[in-house]
C-alpha cells in the first residue's frame, strides 16, 4: 500500500463521522482562520488554492470575501471530499469552488484543474496533520509565480500559556494525529533564501497559534 493510500485511509477513518459535526466544533479551537482570509487579498482574477480544505469552511467564506478570485481545494480524504462537495453544493457555489482528491506532497494542478498555478495558497490547520510537512511546503511553492503568497495558520508552540495547558493540548491533538510544526518559521526562513520572502510570522493567541506569509521570489 502507497503512502497516500494509506494516509487517505487513515484521514477517512478520522473523519468518517467527525466530519458531519466538524464546523460546529471547530471554531473554539481552530483561532486564526478567518484572519488568514481576510488577509489572503488574492489579485481580481486569480486563482487560490486551499491545500487540506476539510469540509470547505474556509473556501466558502473565502468565495464570499472575494468574489472575483476562482477558488481551488484539494484533500486527501475522500469522506472529506464528499462532505466538502455538498457544502460548496448548498452555498451555490460549484461553480467557482472545485475541488479534487490529492496529496499535499505531490500535485498537479493541471492534471487536477487544467489550471497553471495559484495567486495564493493556503493552509489552514492542515500542516500539523501532514507527516512530510517540508515537502508540502515545498510543492506549494512550485505552483506559486512570481509575487504569489503562501499563507498559513496552524498550532503554534503555546509558548506564553501554562506548561500544563501546553501538554495537555498536544497529548489531545495526538489522538487525532496533529503534531503542531515547531519548526516551521526556521524552515520558512530557511526557504526565503532561494525561493521568496518571508513576509510575515506571528504567534497570535499568547503563541497558541501561528500565522506566516511567504511569498515567492522572481526567481528560484
């Protein structure tokens, strides 16, 4: 079995039943998302892509606060999808929401949309439940041009919260398999150095979150 099958499996197994109660439970833990929206100002015409879109939360609220821009969404878990599908279905939305089963670390958009690249990308709590984090950072990069963002929201490091808090957030968030990406702000700076900028690093929330937008250089 495939690393992406067996990952697909694993996500279906998570969500199967989660996902019908997903969006009502997961905005008094998943903070900073509509923040990342309402920062994300992709150009009049352009294309974003979410990468592990879930059940298409965010590209619903995103198609609605730009409505100019094509919207993109992409995830590995088919239950997922299929909750996603009938979301985007409901908000009358198909029509500039499209969606595809994909793994992070190895897309095509082309293959998958017919469509070049993205404006902007993002990830919304998705990094810390993808085991090969860096190469997801890294093939988002590739179907960025020029000027084009990456943007992304996740678990930060609780670093000015309770140690007890801390812990006992992490063993919670083990059972469903996230591991918050302490590295990712060096693994960013490490990146701007051939390939764009790091443009911004936050630690929202006294460091329960963590907010970045790369974006890519002229070259690289």
């Amino acid at each position: 079995m495939s690393d992406t099958v067996a990952m697909s499996n694993l996500m279906d197994r998570i969500y199967r039943r989660q996902r019908h109660l997903y969006d009502s439970t997961r905005k008094y833990y998943l903070l900073g998302r509509d923040r990342l929206i309402e920062r994300l100002s992709p150009p009049e015409g352009g294309r974003v892509l979410e990468i592990g879109c879930g059940t298409a939360r965010n590209l619903v609220a995103a198609a609605s606060a730009y409505p100019k821009a094509a919207f993109y969404g992409i995830d590995i878990s088919p239950a997922m999808l299929e909750t996603a599908g009938a979301k985007v279905a409901r908000e009358g939305l198909s029509p500039r929401i499209r969606l595809a089963s994909a793994d992070a670390t190895r897309f095509d958009p082309a293959l998958l949309f017919g469509v070049p690249g993205f404006s902007r990308i993002f990830l919304s709590y998705s990094l810390s439940m993808i085991p090969e984090w860096r190469a997801a950072l890294g093939q988002a990069l590739v179907w960025l041009p020029p000027g084009g963002e990456l943007h992304i929201v996740d678990f930060g490091g609780q670093e000015e919260l309770p140690r007890w808090f801390r812990r006992g957030l992490r063993l919670w968030l083990a059972q469903f398999h996230v591991d918050p990406r302490d590295g990712l702000q060096a693994e960013l700076a490490a990146l701007a150095g051939s390939v764009g900028a790091l443009r911004t690093f936050e630690r929202p929330y006294r460091g329960y979150a963590q907010y970045a937008v790369f974006r890519r250089g002229l070259t690289g």
